[in-house]
C-alpha cells in the first residue's frame, strides 16, 4: 500500500462494485486517501462480494461509511487499515443488508454521530476477527462499533480508548445479537462502555473490561 496510492481528492470515491461482482474481483495493495462521496468515501459495494486486501483507507468522507459502504453485499475484506475517516454513520464502514467478513483489521481515530468505527444494521450480519479498534469516536453511541436491527460476531477485539458522547463508548447494540470473545475493552471514556437497547443483547466471553471512565461493568451476558 505504501508505494501505490489513490489520492481522490477530495472529488470522488475510488472503486465502485455495483454489478454482482464476486470474489474474483480483488482490490489489494492500495493506498486510498481523501475519498469522498454520499456511501463509501473509499468504495462502495452494492450487490456484489469482492475482495478487498492490504489496502489502507486513510482522511476519507461520507454521509454514511466513510471509507467503505456496504449494501446488500458480501465482501471480505481483511489485512486493511482504516484511520481518520468520518461519516454521519459508520466513520471507517457501513453496512445494510449485507455480510462482509472482516479480518486483520485497524481502526484508529475515525469518527461519526453513529459506530465511530464500524456501524451495521437492516439485517446486515458482521463476521470481524483479529481487530484493533483505537481512539474512535461517535457524538452519539457506539464509539467503536454499533449494531442495529442486525448480527456481529466479533473475535479477539481490541478496544482502547474509544469515546461516545452520549452512550455505548465501546460497543452499542440496539435490537440486536451480538457474540464478542476473546476482547480487550480499555480505557473507554465519557459514555458508559456498553450499551444495550431492545431485544437481543451481547454476549461476551473471555473479555477484559478495565480502566474505562464509565465503568467497567458491561451490560448483556457473559459467556465466560
């Protein structure tokens, strides 16, 4: 990624999938900077499961997924870095109606009302594992990652330092399941570190809750 960029400056999106493409159809080893558009400040993918590898997403913008939109679409996506990219929802991804699966991933200093980092919904089903969730913030709830109306299952998370301003500095989860094991939560500040509304709920298990400004007490169930 660090010897071959796209600089969309700040007029564009760089890659569209919108016509069924599969996983034969590969972004790797891109640098893509300063993207800007209404879904996907990076990419968007609509319909379509392609495969995004070693790339890094970095001072992207969107009204919703500031790096990546994801809707009714599959992708994987894994080996990537996303920092300092904002939406109103979801500042590094988006998701609707979709089921990316998203391994070996960074998450540093992206921004949003809603999910700092990653915000999914309607019906979407998020497979994460092997994350670092870093310095996130949402104005609203879900620092790192909010789920709603949707499934997660996220394994060996890292959470350190995320921030919601108003609830769920970590993770929140509205009418929804969530599955999160093997995760660090850390030094989360200014909401409480979770936050759970409606129906469903997360579950975590083998997870280490410290030094958060909200308290390290969790809400949802423990597995462990």
């Amino acid at each position: 990624p660090e010897y071959t960029s796209i600089d969309c400056e700040d007029e564009a999106r760089a890659f569209l999938f919108a016509d069924g493409e599969d996983t034969t159809s590969i972004v790797r080893g891109f640098t893509i900077i300063n993207g800007v558009a209404d879904d996907g400040g990076g990419i968007l993918i609509s319909g379509a499961s392609p495969l995004i590898a070693d790339c890094v997403f970095h001072g992207c913008d969107a009204a919703r997924g500031g790096a990546v939109a994801c809707i009714d679409a599959s992708p994987i996506m894994r080996n990537m870095s996303i920092d300092t990219s904002s939406a109103s929802d979801g500042g590094a991804i988006w998701t609707s109606g979709s089921a990316p699966h998203i391994a070996e991933a960074t998450f540093i200093d992206n921004s949003a009302d809603t999910g700092g980092a990653i915000s999914a919904g309607n019906g979407s089903n998020v497979v994460l594992r092997s994350a670092e969730f870093i310095q996130n913030v949402a104005t609203q709830s879900g620092g790192a990652v909010r789920v709603s109306n949707g499934e997660a299952t996220l394994t060996n998370a890292t959470m350190l330092a995320n921030a919601a301003g108003g609830s769920g500095a970590a993770v929140s989860c509205v009418d929804s399941d969530m599955t999160i094991a093997g995760c660090i939560v850390a030094n989360s500040t200014q909401a409480p570190v979770t936050e759970c509304v409606g129906e469903g709920g997360p579950t975590f298990s083998f997870c280490d809750f410290y030094g958060n400004e909200g308290g390290d007490e969790f809400c949802g169930t423990s597995g462990a």
